[in-house]
C-alpha cells in the first residue's frame, strides 16, 4: 500500500511557477526544434505564392518527395564503447575550411521569401563559418554578398545564358570579388514544369490579383516589408516579366556543352564545380576531365520529376570516381542525420537550400541562424551517438540505405 498524506503548501509552490508567455521573433524561433517547425512558421508568415515558390517543385513533385524519403530509409550502426565527448564537425572543402558539413545553397528570387534575402543568408553563413552560395537568379549583388560576408567563403552559382556575354560578365564579377568556387549548372536546359507556381498565378514581379491580396490579409507584415524596402528584381539580370519558366525558357540555353565548360574552366581563377550531375557516366567523365567537384543533384526536384534520387545515387558515383574525388550532395535535406549519412556515404559536403529558406520565412536573419543552429546540433548528436568524434571517421559502415524502391531487373 502507497502511504498517503495531506499535500504539503511549500511542495505544492514548486508546481506553481508561472511561466510568462513570451511574444516576438525570439520566442517564435524558440519554439522551432526541426527544419519543419520553421517550415511550419514560415507558411503561417508567407503568403502562398512566395511559399509555394519554395517549398513546390515539378509536375507531381515525385522527385522531391523521393529524395526525402530516401533519406528517412536509413539504418545507422552506432559503435558501442567507444566516447565521442569531443565532436568535430569541422571539414575541408575545395581548398578551405567548413566549420560544419554543410553549405547553403543557390536560391533564386531570395528576397520575395524575405525582405533580408541573401544579405541574411550570406551573413549568417560567415558567422558559422560556412559557405554561402549566391545564385544567377538572386536578388542581391554579388559585391553586396561580398559585403554581408566580407571574411567568410561565398561561392557563385551560374548559369549558362543565350547571351554569354552576360554569364562571362558574371563570372568576372565573382572572381573580381573573391568568391572561392564557381557552381556551373547543367540540369535546366529548360524550366521544369512547376505546377503550383502556375495554379497561383506566381509571376516575376509579382503581379496582385483577387486571390493574392486576399491572402495577404493576414499576413500584414509580410507586405510592409515588400512596400517599404527596394523594389524586388534580379541583381544579375535585366530581364523579367511572366513565370519562372517564362524567363528560364527565355535566358537559359539548352544547347551548353563541354565547350562552354572549358570557356569558362579558362575564365574562372578558383574551383570549378558542375551541379546537375545526375547519372554515374556524366560523373567519371566530369572527373576524368579535370573538374574540381561535382554536385550530385536533381534541383530540388524543381526540373524532372521522377528524376534519380541523389543520396541514392551517391554509393555508386563514390565507388566509380574514387573515395578522393570531391562529391558533394543536395536535394531532400532536412535533418543532421541527413547529413551525417551523406558524409558517411562517400560525400565531402552536403548543401541545403529549402531548410535554408524555411528558416529565412521564419524569421530573417535571426531565422536563417536557428536552421543553422538545429541542423548542426543534430549533426553533433548523431555522430556522438554513433561513436564517431570527427567527420573523417565517418564510414560507409555506419549507414545503410533501406530498399524501398528497387530497380527491375531487365
């Protein structure tokens, strides 16, 4: 029998501390313990076009929900005795150094999420000691990334235009400027066909309607900074009006070859990546002919759907290219686990673009350094969990890629 008793008053005041309800930004991204509670923020803060832009991809958006999936059939194999009390999540890449396994990738359009854009990112990404990759289509200038990241890495990511004297202007820019590492894009030959931007009539500028001021209502703040900050436009392009795909279809060329990419290997004084890489054969070759790195990538699934996953990928191109070969990975990430499977797997750096624009919608500046800060306590976590203290331990071993989807054999 459990002996009863009267409640004593002084027990009872223990319970009784009143936690004050706490309002703001802060509070707000407090409440944020994963990359989907800031997506959960940043769709209650924006409205559905700008959110859709992010968060949608193509046709039935298979890609997408494949890469993600993919990274949540995993196994992890942690070794037993053996203390991780001291975890290094520093690593090397392209010739300097990453205080976490993981950039910030190229976004396009940056400052219709938030007003603070790529300066937030950029900056957020210096204090890290991260790279930062501004896109073609961004909407800050590369001299002003320069700005907002004056000692960190920034990276540049292009695209090959009809005009090419616009993309080599580019180029001259980025180098002029000290960007580290040109990302050269090879998957949008022409625009994938992005379903939500056309049911929401998402338009460059963005264009009001009926449905779009009607869901601006209860997102005021969200329109002040719009109104009350420069106007909205590409930094590296003069060109605008209509959809996404519209100005894709219009700027981008679907006849770049291995010609342009030895133009712009001559241009180009630091590293060179190629992003898009999508099948092992390209992957060799691009080694084969010299490149300093290659981005496993299917665009966030924004371009082909039922494109090959990434992160499924990724044994292979390692196992053909060799373990030195800098490959790199994006597309689906979520999670620190994600991550810390990525680099298991053979991968030298992993790059996360949605997480990024979650955090950026949540809360600006301040929100682009909470998706920092979770992705990287998850990356801590689970390498002190598997027994593992710094990112070169990290093998294959650890990881194991469930079968959820499997190939027919012919």
């Amino acid at each position: 029998m459990v002996q009863r008793q009267f409640p004593k008053p002084t027990e009872v005041m223990e319970f009784l501390k009143i936690k004050l309800p706490e309002f703001g930004k802060d509070a707000r991204l407090k409440k944020a313990y994963t990359i989907y509670d800031l997506r959960t923020i940043a769709k209650r803060r924006t409205p559905a076009a700008a959110f859709d832009y992010t968060d949608g991809a193509a046709d039935q958006e298979l890609s997408m929900q494949r890469a993600r999936q993919a990274f949540e059939d995993i196994e992890f194999h942690p070794d037993i005795l053996k203390p991780a009390a001291n975890v290094d999540t520093t690593t090397e890449i392209l010739g300097g150094t990453s205080a976490l396994p993981f950039g910030i990738a190229p976004t396009g359009f940056t400052r219709l999420m938030q007003t603070e854009g790529e300066t937030a990112g950029a900056g957020a990404a210096g204090a890290a000691g991260i790279p930062f990759t501004l896109s073609t289509l961004g909407t800050t200038s590369i001299e002003n990334v320069k700005k907002a990241n004056p000692d960190g890495r920034n990276w540049f990511q292009l695209y090959v235009m009809r005009d090419r004297e616009i993309s080599y202007g580019l180029v001259e820019r980025a180098a002029k400027a000290g960007f580290d590492t040109l990302q050269f894009t090879v998957d949008t030959p022409i625009a994938g066909n992005r379903l939500r931007d056309g049911r929401n009539g998402f338009s460059i500028p963005p264009q009001l309607s009926l449905g779009t001021i009607a869901n601006a209502l209860p997102r005021p703040w969200w329109w002040i900074d719009f109104l009350t900050t420069p106007k909205l436009e590409f930094a590296s392009l003069s060109t605008t009006g209509g959809t996404v795909g519209d100005l894709l279809n219009s700027a981008m060329d679907p006849t770049i070859s291995y010609e342009d990419l030895k133009v712009i290997r001559e241009m180009w004084p630091g590293k060179l990546v190629v992003k898009g890489v999508q099948n092992v054969p390209d992957a060799v070759k691009l080694i084969d002919e010299g490149v300093d790195g290659i981005i496993l990538s299917n665009h966030g699934g924004r371009q082909m759907d039922r494109a090959p996953i990434p992160f499924r990928l990724l044994p292979q191109v390692v196992k053909e290219v060799g373990k030195d070969a800098t490959v790199m990975v994006d597309t689906g990430i979520m999670n620190g686990q994600d991550i810390v499977a990525s680099m298991a797997l053979g991968a030298k750096f992993t790059l996360v673009g949605r997480a990024y624009l979650y955090g950026l919608m949540a809360g600006g500046r301040e929100g682009v350094d909470r998706m920092i800060e979770i992705l990287s306590s998850e990356v801590r976590r689970t390498m002190a969990l598997l027994g593992v203290s710094s990112i070169e331990e990290l093998e294959p071993r650890h990881v194991t890629q469930l079968t959820r989807l499997a190939p027919v054999q012919n």
